[in-house]
C-alpha cells in the first residue's frame, strides 16, 4: 500500500467515522454494538442509502461532493467522494473582513433557496457542514503548497462531476455546472441527517438550526450574516409561507428557553 492509499482518520462522530484515503472520503457508519446486528445492518444501509441519494440529487443544485461511481471498494455502510480541499466555515468565517462574510452567507443563502425549492431538507445546516474553496485572492491560501492541493482537488471533483452527469439519465433535470477553477464556492456537507419533505416546517427548521449556529459560534456579527441569508431566502418560491411559519418555530424556541 503507498502513502497515499492508506487510511487517515480526519473526524469521529455518535454515528460515522470520517476517512481520508488519497484524495477522497470515506464515510463509514459506525456499528452500534447495543443493536442486534441483522437490525444494525439493516439500518446503517438504508441510512447509507438514503445519504448518498441526497448527495447525488443536491450535488446538481448546489456545490456537494458526489458520491463517486465507483463504489467497488466501498461496503454498504460506507459512501466514498471526493475530498474538498478547503476551510470549514464553522472555523474560518469569522477570520474575513464582515464584507467578505456578509457574500459568503449571501452564497449560502442561494444554495439554501436551492435545496428547499427541490424539497431537500438538510437537516443539519450549520457552518460545521459548510466548507469554503477560496479563490486566489483570498488571503485564506498563503502557501503555494496550499494552492496546488486545492487545484487538485478542484480538478478531482471536476471529474467526478462530468462523470456522474453523463451517468444520469436523460430525463433528469440537472443545474449542476462544472467547477470554475479559483472561483469561490461555499459546500454544503453531511446529509447524514436530511431528508425530502414538501413541508414548510422542516423548511422553516433548516432555518431556525442554522440562525442557531450562528448565534453561538459566530455571536460578533450573527444578525447581520443571518439577514444576509434570509435576504436571499425570499427569492424562494414559497418564502413568504416558510418565513411565516420560522417565526412560528422561533416563538416556540423562545417558549422553551
């Protein structure tokens, strides 16, 4: 096995361990040792399954690692993709002059828009799910070793992007476009917990988890980055309803508090 092939652990969570495996990912569903096995496979597979739908299906909308093709060295618990050489948001965001900010949660938004008018409820949308792919010009690459990593991932997902289109069948609408090389790119990742719902609801609760996230781990500037978001949100075919019913899920949150 070459260095490149073996296994690097980036991140474990309460249901899947993060692989890095050249430059691809592999998301691997942990067992859960207090399930009966036949029921724990069960699960993990249609969870697995249920993922990688989503990806596929949200990855021609907005920026979203495509599961790859090629899952023959995968097992069923596991979703393979390549890797996005950038900066989680949940770390970074807050390192940009408030300008910079205001657009990339402005970029946020229309994915956002995106994802709710096909009925894809994330289900997690926090920074820690966003991850960001500077252009040239942003200060966030300072070394060239840096910049020649984030090329290559960008040339890595390219290719798995114009692979998986021509998989698709012809009847599939798809606005996915090919990656612009040093164009600046927010991902949204792990739809571990998504699902598609029509409902405005789940949709005003996507809402009510990310202003969330950003109150707590970005409070300096969170109103403003916030209405950024929503400014963009009212492009939605159904805003008016959904906000509506987001200030019906704030009410209750307060309730709670």
């Amino acid at each position: 096995m070459t260095p490149s092939q073996k296994l690097k652990i980036l991140s474990q969570g309460a249901e899947a361990i993060i692989l890095k495996k050249g430059i691809s990912i592999i998301k691997d569903r942990i067992k859960k040792s207090y399930r009966i096995k036949e029921l724990d496979d069960k699960i993990r597979m249609r969870r697995t399954k249920s993922e990688t739908k989503l990806l596929e299906k949200a990855s021609q909308i907005i920026d979203a690692p495509i599961p790859s093709p090629d899952q023959r060295d995968s097992r069923a618990f596991q979703i393979k993709m390549p890797l996005i050489d950038g900066k989680k948001l949940s770390e970074h965001l807050d390192k940009f002059p408030l300008k910079k900010q205001k657009q990339i949660c402005k970029q946020i938004g229309e994915s956002i828009v995106k994802l709710h008018d096909s009925n894809i409820i994330h289900g997690d949308l926090t920074t820690s799910n966003m991850i960001y792919t500077p252009d040239k010009k942003d200060s966030m690459f300072t070394k060239r070793g840096d910049e020649k990593s984030a090329t290559k991932a960008q040339s890595t997902m390219r290719s798995h992007k114009a692979l998986t289109t021509s998989q698709r069948s012809a009847s599939t609408k798809s606005d996915a476009k090919p990656l612009i090389p040093n164009k600046a790119r927010v991902y949204f990742i792990d739809f571990g917990l998504g699902f598609i719902s029509q409902r405005y609801e789940d949709k005003a609760v996507d809402l009510h988890l990310l202003k969330q996230a950003l109150e707590a781990k970005h409070f300096k500037n969170w109103e403003i980055l916030f209405n950024e978001v929503i400014k963009e949100y009212k492009n939605s075919k159904d805003s008016e309803k959904i906000l509506k019913q987001f200030e019906k899920v704030e009410k209750r949150g307060r309730y709670k508090g």
